[in-house]
C-alpha cells in the first residue's frame, strides 16, 4: 500500500504520541488522526492507524511492540490490512456493531473487551459502537475519539468549502454529518459526553479528526455536549 502523507509524530506523553495524516477525498485532501498508546510493558496499542513513511514505522517499533490495532469503526479500516501485513501477529480490535464490514477487509481478531484494562473505554450512542478511551499517563489523562468529535480548522478548495457550508470546521464539535451518520442517540450522547467531561485529571482530548484539545478539555467537551 502507498503510504499516505503525514506529519511528524506528535509525542504528547512519555506513553502516549499522535500523528496527523491526509486522506484523500473527492473534492480534496482532509486530515486524520493515529494515537499510539504505549503500555507498561512494552506494547503498543494503535487507534486509527496510518501507515508512515519507513522512518516513522521504525521510529514506533523502536519505542515500543505494535500488537493492538483498534478500528474505532467501519471508516477507519483503511490502512488497518497494511498494517496486518507488517505486523501479522497483530491483532485487529473492533466493536462489535462494526465487526461485519471491518472483516469485509482483514479478519478482526477481537473486540473492546479484549484489550488490556490499562486502556479503559466507554462505548458511546453511535451506531457502529465507537467508544471513548480513556488513557492515563500518570495521574493525566487524555480520552481518545474517533468520528464523534471533530476539531478541524477551515481549510480552502471544494472539499473545505463543502464542509464548512455544513458545519464541520471551524470549532470542535459533533459534526452534523456525524449526527446524521455516526450517532444513534444524540440525547444520550450528550449524556456521555458530559459525564466524560468531569473525568478527573483531564488534560487533553484527542479528536478523530483535527487538532488535540489541551486547553480546558473539560469545558470543551460540555460546550460540545450542549451543542449536539
């Protein structure tokens, strides 16, 4: 698989880095993210994985064993056979409502509940079953999302002006395409999303798509709750 184009990895905790991605979409290029989540001992869990150039593959592997791969949902399958292929032994985690389409592409080898209890989860009012993921670095810690939360920049061409128009860009929230397509209850949802914001030690959120949140993550996720 060709690799997509990507910047330099992000490396936000001792145990916890992101990088930002580009996909290619019609009417332009759009941003995605990868968080690699590093364990205790030694392994690496991947959400949303992008495959990297060989230097920054080489880079993780130094830093730690790629041996979780989690596709939050169906859309973020893309470069998870890639990833199989580089790593066979790595094993593919999915929820459940998604199971059927992410195994159109790879065999999925799990779902949440066989990840290890350092990644802790909650699984949000979404059709496909997407969770958030709550991941300590210490006494910090940073909750991880895939298509529920949005927080990407207006960006120019079609596409950018497509997805302002509709409401995508500009400020984090629950895109109204999300609504539409991801969320099966919005109500509840916002529940979620509120009890998620009182998570003590809070420092960052990590959206699916768009910039990190670091600044008042906890009153930005309620602002994005009101706003569903």
């Amino acid at each position: 698989m060709e690799k997509q184009a990507h910047q330099r990895i992000a490396k936000l905790e001792e145990n916890l880095w992101t990088v930002d991605g580009d996909i290619r979409l019609p009417g332009g290029i759009f941003t995605r993210k990868m968080t690699l989540m590093k364990l205790r001992d030694g392994r690496v869990a991947i959400h949303s994985a992008i495959m990297l150039d060989e230097a920054g593959m080489a880079e993780i592997e130094r830093w730690g064993e790629p041996t979780f791969a989690i596709v939050p949902n169906r859309h973020h399958r893309l470069d998870a056979p890639a990833l199989r292929q580089r790593y066979p032994a790595i094993k593919i985690i999915c929820p459940g409502a998604a199971r059927v389409q992410v195994e159109k592409v790879l065999r999925v080898d799990g779902e949440y509940e066989t990840l290890p209890e350092e990644i802790t989860w909650r699984a949000l009012a979404t059709k496909d079953g997407e969770a958030a993921f709550m991941f300590r670095s210490g006494e910090r810690v940073s909750i991880i999302f895939g298509d529920v939360l949005f927080n990407v920049e207006h960006f120019g061409g079609a596409l950018g002006w497509t997805f302002r128009m509709i409401g995508s860009t500009g400020e984090p929230r629950v895109t109204p395409l999300a609504k539409w397509a991801v969320v099966a209850d919005k109500r509840e949802l916002a529940r979620q999303l509120r009890e998620l914001a009182g998570t003590a030690s809070l420092v960052r959120l990590i959206p699916g798509h768009g910039e990190n949140i670091e600044k008042n993550p906890s009153e930005i996720l309620s602002a994005v709750a009101e706003g569903i």
